[in-house]
C-alpha cells in the first residue's frame, strides 16, 4: 500500500487474514470513525522526522477492531524535535467509544527525540498510544512482543496503552505484555507494561480497570535521578494514576523486574508505581478510591523514593475519604528504594492522608529501605512536602490478617 486511505472510513472490513504492506506510508488508514476492521495482518517500517499521529492500521480511530495483528518497526528521529503525537503499534489515537480484541503488536516503537516538552499528554503503546475523552473502551485479549523506548520528556509509555485520559472508562482485560518498556519522562508521566498513564483529570466519570492482565518485561526507567526531570513513576501494570474516580486492579501479575534510577518524587511497584488520589475535582467531596484486589508481584522492584512489591506511593491528598483498598495481595519479589520501602506498599499519605484498608496481604521479599522498610507498608505519613491543606478528618488505618 503505497499511499494512506484519507477519507474517514466508517464502513466494515474483513482482511480474511491476508497482509497490507505499508511502503513508504505510516498508517493504512488516517481516520476511522466507528468502523469495524478484523483478521488483518499489517507490515510498516517507517522513519519519521516530523510528529504525527501514528499507529499501522489508523492514526486515529474509534469503532470495533478484531484479530489484527501489526509487525511495526517505528522510529521518531531527533529531527522530529518535540514528538507531540500518539504512536501506536495498532492505533495511535483513539478518540471514541471502542472495542479492540484479540490483537497483537512486534517489532519496535522507538521516539528518540530529547527537548524537553510542554504537555503530558503524548503517549507511545504497544496496541495505542492514546485514548483521549473517548467514553468506554474495552481491550480484551491483546498482545505486545515490540519493545517500546523513548528519550522524549513527558511521555507515557506502555504495552498495550500510553496513556488513557479524562472522560474514558477503560477495561483493559486478559491483555499480555512481552516487550521491555523503557522511557525517559518526568513529572506526571509514567512506564508501565500495560498502561503508562491513567489520568482521570479530575472527571467524576474517569475510570479504569485492569483485569487478569500480565507482564513479563523487564520496566525501565532511563531518567538521570540528578536531574529536574527525574520524578518518573513505573509499574507492572500502570506506572502513574492520577485524579481519578476510580481505578481497581483485579487478579493481575507481574513477574518482570522494574528499575527505577529516577530521584526526586520517583516511584516503582510491581502493579503500580505512583497513584495520586486527589478524588475527581478538587472540591473535597469528591473522593477518588483506588483497589487492589488478588494481585501477585514476582519480579524483583528497585531504585526510587517510592517502591513496593504492589504499588510504590499512594498520595492521597486533599480530598476527604480518598481510599486504599488491599485485599489479597502478595508479593514474592526483592523490593529495594533509595528512600521507603514496602512489601506491599511503599508509602501511604501526604497532606491530609485520609485512609488505607489493606487485608489478607503477603509479603516474601527482601525488604531494603534506606530512610524506612516494611514488610506490608515502608511509611505512613500526613505530611510530604509541607504542612499546607493538611485534613483533619482521617478515615481508620487498617492491616488485618
């Protein structure tokens, strides 16, 4: 296919399981608009020096996507300057209501550019790059081989998603990770093997949810902790929530060794490295409430301010009843922080920590922390940072069996 389809395509296509080749072109498709493509297979390998969306069948596209799998070889140059795009090995933004089953991603994803960036909101996934005010979306069954690795400031990466933000409800369920995921970011951006970010912006109808998901990668922060930019969150499953109604995280596991080099607020878990709580605006009425319920970390977790074989810090801050909720959950992974360490969690709190309901939990890891370590919580604490909106209505502290 020597050139892409231009006009926004809505209609139905079944690839029956043949291959498009991509020559010279990035996408098959620019725009799909609440179309259906299945049992396609597709081929690109595409430099790009400029910044555009990109993904093998769309740039952009909301609809039903099924049985298509994409062998991409993606590289963003220095010469692109800022990459202020989505870049995807299926999809690179998705902007709509969607269904994606049963997909799967090879090759490599690599942006290489360095300036620094203005905007959190790029991302670079193995099945999309970014979900952006797209309402529900459902990925079911999808698998990421390529490796994923970008130098670019402020840029979430992921398996399967970069980053998913405001008014989307995303299932993600039975999705796999194979490929090392490996980003140089900053504040408020994150690396994970399914998700890098999930920020909810403070939108009472953000959610997320990751069912039975697993990664086997190896998660790597490449961020110089001597620098400005070296608060990086990284996770097993989602490396940064943030301002979100909900988000729960059910029978997920990761086995893959997650490196942190990142300073500053940096933080590492083998399901999560960083969630902020906040709740969903900033009125305090509004709590956000994050769960962990029958999740498994394996892979060994180190480097960070922040890390736990579970979750690396949940700062839950000035909002009323923001809530932690463990249940079940083990970790059999050496866990190592430059700073706060915990079997499970490494740090609950900041101004105005207002709870934390963690049950049935184990820890069989090596626990090293050089300020604190715990075998279920490295620290509990109501102030980081400073004293400032600091709460005084605190739901029960609780670790049980």
């Amino acid at each position: 296919l020597g050139s892409s389809y231009s006009s926004n395509f809505s209609g139905s296509l079944d690839g029956r399981g043949h291959k498009i080749t991509l020559g010279g072109v990035s996408t098959a498709f620019k725009r799909i608009d609440g179309g259906s493509v299945s049992d396609l297979n597709i081929s690109v390998n595409y430099s790009a020096s400029g910044s555009s969306d990109m993904g093998a069948l769309a740039a952009v596209a909301s609809g039903s996507f099924e049985n298509i799998k994409a062998t991409v070889n993606y590289s963003v140059s220095s010469g692109a300057g800022t990459f202020k795009h989505a870049l995807g090995g299926i999809i690179g933004r998705i902007n709509g209501e969607s269904s994606i089953k049963n997909c799967t991603a090879s090759g490599e994803l690599s942006v290489n550019t360095t300036p620094r960036s203005s905007s959190i909101r790029y991302g670079i996934g193995g099945i999309g790059g970014i979900i952006a005010e797209a309402g529900e979306v459902r990925i079911t069954d999808c698998v990421n081989n390529a490796k994923v690795t970008s130098r670019q400031y402020l840029t979430s990466n992921g398996g399967i998603i970069g980053i998913s933000y405001g008014n989307t409800q995303l299932l993600v369920e039975g999705c796999l990770n194979y490929g090392e995921i490996s980003g140089t970011t900053g504040n408020h951006s994150g690396t994970a093997g399914i998700c890098g970010v999930a920020d909810g912006t403070h939108v009472k109808t953000s959610a997320a949810y990751f069912k039975n998901c697993r990664n086997y990668a190896s998660i790597l922060d490449l961020t110089n902790k001597n620098t400005s930019a070296a608060s990086h969150h990284i996770g097993g499953m989602v490396g940064r929530s943030y301002g979100m109604a909900d988000i729960c995280f059910e029978s997920c596991v990761n086995s893959g060794d997650i490196t942190s080099l990142g300073g500053g607020w940096a933080s590492a878990g083998g399901i999560f490295g960083g969630d902020m709580t906040h709740g969903y605006d900033w009125s305090g009425d509004h709590p956000g409430v994050i769960k962990l319920i029958n999740c498994v970390n394996t892979g060994k977790i180190s480097g960070g301010m922040f890390v736990g074989g579970i979750g690396g810090g949940v700062l839950q801050h000035c909002v009323n009843d923001c809530q932690l909720i463990i249940s079940g959950c083990s970790n059999f992974g050496e866990i190592e922080s430059a700073r706060y360490a915990g079997g499970i969690v490494g740090q609950c709190g900041e101004d105005g920590f207002n709870g934390l309901d963690a049950r049935s939990c184990y820890n069989a890891g090596k626990v090293t922390g050089a300020y604190t370590a715990g075998g279920i919580i490295g620290n509990i604490t109501d102030v980081i940072g400073g004293s400032y909106n600091k709460i005084s209505r605190y739901l029960p502290l609780v670790i049980d069996n």
